[in-house]
C-alpha cells in the first residue's frame, strides 16, 4: 500500500479531497497537510511514495520550497502539482521538475488517475525506489501477482520470497525455510528487488500465516536485534532451489501450477535508506493493566514508538469500551491521561450513538480542539470482534494527520493481539 502525503492550505478542499478519496484507498493512502512545514515533518517520519501539492501557500514553506526540499532531500518521490498560476514561463520551467501539473479546479477522478498511472509506472519500469519489503509484498497481494521476489542489500545478502497470486507461499533466506526465512527478508534494510517467473514446478504453501502476521513478527526481530547491538550485514547469497520445489504427490487445496509463460525479468531499487525512525521508547514507560497483560510486550512497544516521533505528542493510551485504560504511555507530560480518558471515552460513546441516530453509522474518529491541545480519538468500531478506543494527547500545534493516521494503523494490530 502506497502512501501519497496532499498538501493544500485551503482546509476545505483538503476536507473535499479527504471525502472524495475514501473509495481509493485500495491501492494508496492518502496523508494530509495543510502547509509545507507540516509536509516536511511527515516526509521526515513516513515512507511517502508520491506528492501532490499546491504552489501558493502561506508560512515559511511555499510549495516551490516544498519542490526545492524533495530534489535535495527525496529527490526518488515523484511531484504533482495543483495550482491556479496561469504563468506560462512558470508552468514550462516547472514542468521539467515535476511529473505532472494539474490547473485547478480539477476533478478527483483525474487526480486520482494521475497518481495511480505515475505509481504503476514506476513499478514496471523497475524505478521503484524508498518502500520497505513489507510494503511491497502488500502492494503484490492486491495486485494478485505470481512471482518469485529476490530481495537482497547486497550481492551476498539476499533471500527469495516465493509468491503465488498475491500470497506468500514460501522463503529461503540462508539456511532458514518457509516463515523465520520470511522473517528476516522482510527484515531487511535499503533492499534491491528482482522480480523472476516462478520455476515450472507445482509448488506446496508452506507459510500459511496471513502476511500482516509475518511483517509484525519481522518488526519484533528487528527491534530485538537493533536493541541487543546484532550487526545485521551476514552473508545469504542463495539461488533457487530445485530440491525444495518438490512435485505435489498428495492432494493439496493449497497447491497450485506455477505460470504457463515466464514473466520478464523487472528490477526494483530502493535507493536511499528509510526516513529517521523515532527514538527506541524505553519498557519501562509501558504501563500494562492487568487485562493488556497478555499482548506482546515488542508490539506495544512498536505501537507507542510510531506516536512518539510526532510534533507535539504527550501521551497516548487504550481503553476499553467501558473507558478503563488498558494501556497507558507514560511521556513526560503534565496530561493524566488515565483520569481523563473515562470522561472522552464517553464523550466518543456519545459522538458514536449521535451519529447512529442521525443516519451516518457510528463514529469512528474524533478530534477535541482545546486552547492548550488537541485530544484524537479513534474505535476498532462497535461491529469489531474487540471493541477498543485509543486515544492521544497533543500539544495546540501537534500534527493532528499524522496522529490520525498512525492511530488508524495501529487499530487492526491491536485488535489482533486482543482476540
């Protein structure tokens, strides 16, 4: 899954676009900000992988300063402009850094074939550069694609991934087989892909977890690792393996023919290292109640780590429908979240039955401006097999996108630990 990162200083048509896009979201995220200091700030914590801007706006940062900071900085994100400038000289220099300019108004259908068509190019044209292992293999599952993904950071690092429709069927990184192998490939750092044919041979599914699992599972290794001073530069250099291709002699609903006609070769790079990471948040700050006990430790600690890098964060925590918090992130903040989370849980129970009587659904997001702060709250929603609230303190000036978008992320995972 793709995230492309809109900036706009007019709030209303950010809002227009935010509702508009919704019915997108199979193939990109949208991420939202309304000047370019804010832009910059997620370009320094999220994987974006396309811009849309507009030229003109207010604040320290225009969107040419925007231009000027992704060719220094991310010069691999490709830029699309929207702008009202009828400047023929501007427009035709401009043209030769950017990938496309639309004059407004425009209309969100072409926006967003814009958007998916440079997307797709950059895949089978092998420009694809800055996204993760575990953000390719996703964006394989929704195209449905079967291949074999050798992934490496260098010529004596890498590891094979074996895909079948979408699905991961197996792995070999070294030594290690089918999930641990899968593990650590997903691991990976500054990776290079390639992308080959299957071999003509049936093959058997021996990873049977779901892929979301297995990047969670990889995170968690990554973290050990980074934690315990594991150098991570060891030497894997494989090719695939004949033997372990065995032919199917039993029936097998997961076995499926490898493809008819081999696929040509692409050759994907990913050239410049991930955006700073926060810094490792320390266990000590994890508060458990006794009913979170048994979620695992690293993912909590993955899960307020992705809050911590954000502009203006104070704490944030999980509640239960009840608004007993089950977690609390203890920052080094004035803000007692665990005696005014109960009061905003119920304010969220309101905002939810509202909405129920008023024909919307329930609510599912909700943001309290204050003149000291802003509180963001998001639900698992009341159909979930767990029903949860999170909820996050900011400071007036945090960046409210940014915290909406990790927390919205952070609600499939906890309900997987939850269950």
């Amino acid at each position: 899954m793709y995230d492309i990162l809109i900036v706009d200083d007019d709030l209303f048509a950010l809002a227009l676009l935010e509702e508009q896009l919704k019915s997108y979201g199979d193939f990109f995220t949208p991420v939202y900000a309304s000047n370019g200091r804010e832009a910059i700030e997620i370009l320094g914590q999220e994987d974006i992988s396309l811009l849309v801007t507009d030229l003109i706006m207010p604040g320290e940062v225009s969107g040419w300063d925007l231009i000027d900071y992704i060719e220094n900085f991310h010069p691999h994100i490709p830029v699309v402009v929207i702008t009202g400038c009828t400047d023929k000289e501007k427009i035709e220099k401009l043209q030769k850094r950017v990938r496309h300019i639309l004059l407004k108004p425009i209309k969100v259908r072409q926006l967003v074939k814009i958007v998916t068509n440079i997307l797709n190019e950059d895949i089978t044209s092998g420009s694809l550069k800055g996204i993760s292992v575990g953000a390719f293999l996703q964006l394989l599952e929704i195209d449905g694609r079967t291949c074999l993904l050798e992934v490496g950071n260098s010529p004596k690092n890498t590891g094979l991934l074996y895909i079948n429709r979408g699905k991961l069927y197996d792995a070999e990184y070294g030594e290690l087989r089918e999930e641990a192998a899968a593990q650590r490939i997903i691991a990976l750092d500054n990776v290079r892909f390639q992308i080959k044919a299957l071999p003509k041979v049936e093959i058997r599914r021996k990873i049977k977890s779901d892929l979301m699992s297995i990047i969670m599972e990889a995170m968690k290794l990554k973290d050990e690792e980074a934690s315990s001073g594991m150098a991570g530069g060891q030497e894997h250099r494989i090719e695939p393996s004949p033997e372990d291709l065995l032919v199917i002699e039993e029936e097998d609903e997961d076995s499926v023919p490898s493809p008819k006609k081999p696929e040509p070769q692409q050759q994907v790079k990913a050239a410049l290292p991930p955006p700073p990471q926060p810094p490792a948040p320390s266990a000590a700050k994890l508060q458990p109640a006794p009913e979170a006990r048994k979620m695992d430790i690293a993912t909590l600690e993955n899960m307020f780590n992705s809050l911590r890098g954000i502009k203006g964060y104070q704490t944030a925590a999980l509640m239960n429908f009840s608004g007993e918090i089950l977690l609390a992130d203890s920052a080094e903040t004035d803000a007692d979240v665990e005696s005014a989370g109960p009061l905003f849980n119920d304010v969220f129970r309101t905002a939810e039955e509202a909405a129920a009587k008023i024909g919307m659904e329930t609510c599912i997001e909700l943001v309290v401006k204050t003149p000291c702060g802003l509180v963001v709250m998001c639900c698992s929603g009341v159909n979930a097999a767990v029903h949860f609230h999170l909820i996050a303190l900011l400071e007036k000036d945090g960046n409210q996108a940014l915290t909406k978008m990790q927390l919205a992320k952070l609600v499939p995972i906890i309900m997987k630990e939850l269950e």
